[in-house]
C-alpha cells in the first residue's frame, strides 16, 4: 500500500569519533572498559540506562505523550555466553504454534530510551491511550515449551563480526527498527550507510563489529512505476539488482514481502506482458487477469533463485512469512480501521481468502529453494510470523501515528505495528532459531 510504504522519514544521526592514543593510554582504557561495561553485562540487577556506552551517538530522547513503566532487565537471562539450552526442545516444540498471553515485565524499552521509533509506528507519543498491547508474549504450544524473551547481549555476542540484511518493504524495515530498539539498552549503533536514501540504511555495533542493513524492495523484483503512480510493473524473472548485487557479504538474509502486491500491477516475463491483477482499464493492453498468487509466487521464486545464485553467498536465509492487515469495517482507503485493544485468541479467527493464498504460495517456493540451496550447503529458515501475527489486531498504529491537529491525509495504518508492540516478538524469534542453528 503506496501510502504506507513510502512514510520514509530521514533520521538524524551521530557518528562516534575514534582518535588514535599511546599505547599506555590504550591499555588503560580497555583495563576500564572491562571494568564497567563488560562485568556488568553479566549481572541482571545492573539497570542498562546506567551503562556509559549509551552516549556513544547521545541521541535526543523524543517527546513522550503517555507515561508508562518498564522493566529493562526483567526476565531477560543475563550471559555474555551463548545458552545452550536453545528453544527448549526443537525437536517437540514448534515455536510457532501457540498463543499469546500476558507478560507484565514488558515493555522493554519506550520511546524515551530509543530514537529510532518512525515517527508514523511512534503510538504512544502520538496519544494512543492503552498501553496493553505492549504486554503480551508468545507461548509455543506444549509442556515445557517456551521462547524466551529476548537477550540483547546474548544476540550481540551470538552475531559478533557478522551480519544481517533486511530484505523487502516498509514492514521489514518495522522489524529491524524493533530490532535496534531492543538491543538499545546494550549499545547504540553507528550510521555507516553508503548512500543517504533512507531506504538502504546500513547500522554497525562498534564493540561487537556487527553490521544490519536495509534494502527496500517492495517486491523483491524488477519493477517500474508508471500511470500516474497507481500502476506498477513486474518483471518477474528479472532480479532487483539494487540488493541482488549488495547482499553476497552478508551472513544472515531476512528476505520478505507482502501488501504491495494486492494493488494493481502488470506482469512481465520475458519482456512481454503475461497478465495482470486487480486490471485497471485503458492500462493493460487487455492482459489476462491472473489472480493476487501469480505475482506473488513468481517473484519470490526470482528471488529466491538471485540468493542461491550468488557465488560467495555461504549465510542463512530466513523467509519472514506475509503478515495480514487488520482493517475493518472497510478497505484501507474506504474508512478501515484496527480499534481493537486485545490479541485474537485462534479460535476466534483464522487464515482464510487472500492472505491463505499467499501463504501456501510462499511456503511452496520456499521448499522448492530451500532444496536447490542444499545442493549448495546454503541454508534457509522459516521465520514463520503469519498465524502469529493474524491474532494481533490490536498492534497497529490506526490513527496514533500522527498528530490529530496535523494537516495531513494519512489512512488508518492497520499495517505496520507499533513500537513497542507485538513486533517485537519477531526478534524473540530470531534470536532463538539463530541459537538453534548455532547447536
């Protein structure tokens, strides 16, 4: 959705700068950094605010229209060692089957203490007036089942001299700015970007010599705007080389897309048109209807088959699986909207029309590349968020990402998700599947 996707705000930013000293000098310093920093990462009572590296980018604490408490430590295992009791049991437990119930410690950071909330997913500043959706976790179905919350240091540690690249639209890039946020009670990251687009953001954690990155490519594959802004083409085997040519050096891939394919686009393959979806009259040159999946389907195959192509390519590729809406009592442009204030439980709805579509069409590509990257010793994992995320309805931004006073046209955005809020649980997620490979 155009108006969503292309809320791109610049952020400011601050680069720590490093002078060379005399060894003498050097030897003191760290003697220091081992003293306050490292020690006391180690033991859960030590608030994160206190630690001095937070002053590494000294970032403005943003206004915050409701105040509300946090607990930075609670329930987060403090270790500068990996676990080794990853995901409880990953042979009986499939962590993505479960429920959501209340977990009072949370949240874990709020708009005061990260300054990389976009300002359109910024809830509470913008006088969202409940604060429970904040307060849920994910529960794996079975006994002894759990996925812990996530451990900043933990994955700090897990990622030391690696890196992660973010591959798709606006809601990829929701995840890695939930991702910062979380690990903004260890350290701030520093701005390393090639490029001043905000779309192609790349963030580097100087203690730990790690490296995440931003590439924004709504559809993964080649694509052209045309009509007036309202039609796109697709060519849909033919590689977006703007992050197919960028993404060899990375270890981990989190490659996603989703609701910009339910508007209307052209289909190319080969150069020629092929069909079409939601055909707009007087554009189409009378191409065949195709359904939402043709599309969908197709470039995620492309893109799957550009990571399985790259020659030096030897990371971990994670499929973060499409995520539904949740407008209501009308389209996104006809008065939709997401009031609610209280996860689904699974019973209480479930995965039907569109959104299943898309969803069987994702795995299938995803097992046939998964098999050709074997072949390849390349990995890839499924970061499996749909029927997680179909049950919060309530973790959107509607209308509380923007003053009500403020002359804009923004729809309800029933979309992205709020930060804090249930996104966050993606990076619970990840944190435990990466343990799991690491064992």
């Amino acid at each position: 959705m155009k108006h969503q996707s292309h809320h791109d705000l610049s952020h400011g930013k601050n680069q720590a700068v490093v002078q060379k000293s005399p060894k003498p000098v050097l030897i003191a310093f760290f003697t220091l950094f081992f003293l306050t920093i490292f020690i006391p990462l180690s033991y859960p009572s030590i608030n994160y605010s206190s630690f001095p590296f937070q002053s590494i980018t000294n970032p403005p604490p943003p206004y915050d229209h409701h105040d509300y408490s946090y607990n930075h430590t609670a329930n987060l295992p403090s270790t500068t060692t990996i676990s080794s009791n990853a995901s409880t049991n990953y042979n009986k437990c499939n962590i993505f089957s479960g429920e959501w119930i209340p977990n009072p410690e949370a949240p874990y950071y709020t708009n005061k203490t990260c300054w990389e909330i976009h300002e359109h997913q910024n809830c509470m500043k913008y006088g969202r007036p409940d604060s429970d959706f904040m307060r849920w976790r994910w529960k794996p179905d079975g006994d002894g089942c759990e996925l812990p919350i996530f451990n900043p240091t933990e994955f700090l540690e897990l990622v030391r001299g690696k890196s992660l690249a973010f591959v798709g639209d606006s809601v990829a890039r929701n995840h890695m700015q939930s991702l910062i946020c979380l690990l903004s009670r260890v350290e701030y990251p520093v701005d390393v970007s090639i490029r001043p687009d905000f779309n192609f953001k790349r963030w580097r954690y100087t203690t730990y010599n790690f490296t995440m990155a931003t590439f924004w490519t709504p559809y993964l594959i080649r694509r052209k705007e045309s009509y007036n802004g309202g039609l796109f083409s697709l060519y849909l085997d033919e590689f977006d080389e703007e992050w197919t040519n960028q993404v060899e050096e990375f270890d981990y891939i989190i490659l996603s897309a989703g609701q910009w394919f339910l508007r209307p686009l052209i289909f190319y393959e080969k150069g020629n048109v092929v069909g079409c979806h939601y055909c707009l009259p007087d554009s189409n040159n009378n191409a065949t209807e195709l359904g939402v999946s043709y599309g969908y389907r197709k470039a995620f195959r492309t893109a799957f088959k550009a990571i399985n192509s790259l020659k030096n390519y030897k990371g971990i590729t994670y499929l973060r699986t499409f995520v539904p809406s949740h407008f209501e009592n009308g389209l996104w442009n006809k008065g939709g909207n997401c009031v609610r204030t209280r996860p689904f439980r699974r019973n209480e709805t479930q995965l039907e029309g569109e959104t299943l579509e898309l969803y069987k069409a994702q795995l299938e590509e995803f097992r046939n590349a998964e098999r050709e990257g074997r072949e390849r010793g390349l990995k890839f994992r499924l970061l499996d968020t749909t029927q997680v995320m179909l049950l919060r309805p309530d973790g959107h931004p509607s209308r509380y990402g923007h003053w009500p006073q403020e002359n804009v046209t923004l729809h309800n955005d029933c979309v992205h998700w709020c930060l804090p809020g249930p996104i966050d649980t993606w990076n619970d997620f990840l944190l435990e599947m990466m343990k799991i490979d690491l064992h």
